[in-house]
C-alpha cells in the first residue's frame, strides 16, 4: 500500500510498500500454492528485476512467482541428483 513517509534528513517520500502476503495473496487468486521461501524470492526478484516504468503491479508480481517456483524447483532437483549420486 502507498503512503507518504518522512525520512530523518526531512526527505518527503511516496513509498509502495509490498509484502509476503501481497505475493501469498496474489498467488491463491492465481491457483499457486507457495510457501515462505518462494514468497521471499518473489519479493528479490521483484525489487531486482522490475521495469521502474511499469513499476510494480500484480501482474509483474504473478511473474515473479511463477519465476521463483521455477528457481525453487531447479534447485531442489539438483538437490536430489546430488543425494542419488
């Protein structure tokens, strides 16, 4: 959610605050089932890989998770390949 802050050196700011649950929530309005993790590398790759132009928005977000479950499900493959090695 938008609001203004004021930061300690009196810069006024309009900032966009999104959290865990705005990705939890906009993954159940997709059918996603995520878990922290995935949250938490949405939120990185939300703040790394944004269009500062679009900025971001819920479908930028979906986007996100989708990359994020496909991270989380890369890595634990090779998870598994070192195990059965």
């Amino acid at each position: 959610m938008a609001h203004i802050k004021t930061y300690e050196n009196g810069t006024i700011a309009l900032v966009d605050t999104w959290t865990t649950e705005d990705v939890y929530s906009c993954a159940e309005d997709n059918d996603l089932s995520i878990n922290e993790d995935i949250a938490i590398k949405t939120l990185e790759l939300m703040a790394r890989s944004h269009d500062a132009n679009i900025g971001i928005n819920w479908n930028s977000m979906l986007f996100a998770i989708e990359q994020a479950m496909q991270i989380s499900s890369k890595e634990s493959n090779n998870v598994f390949d070192l195990i059965n090695d």
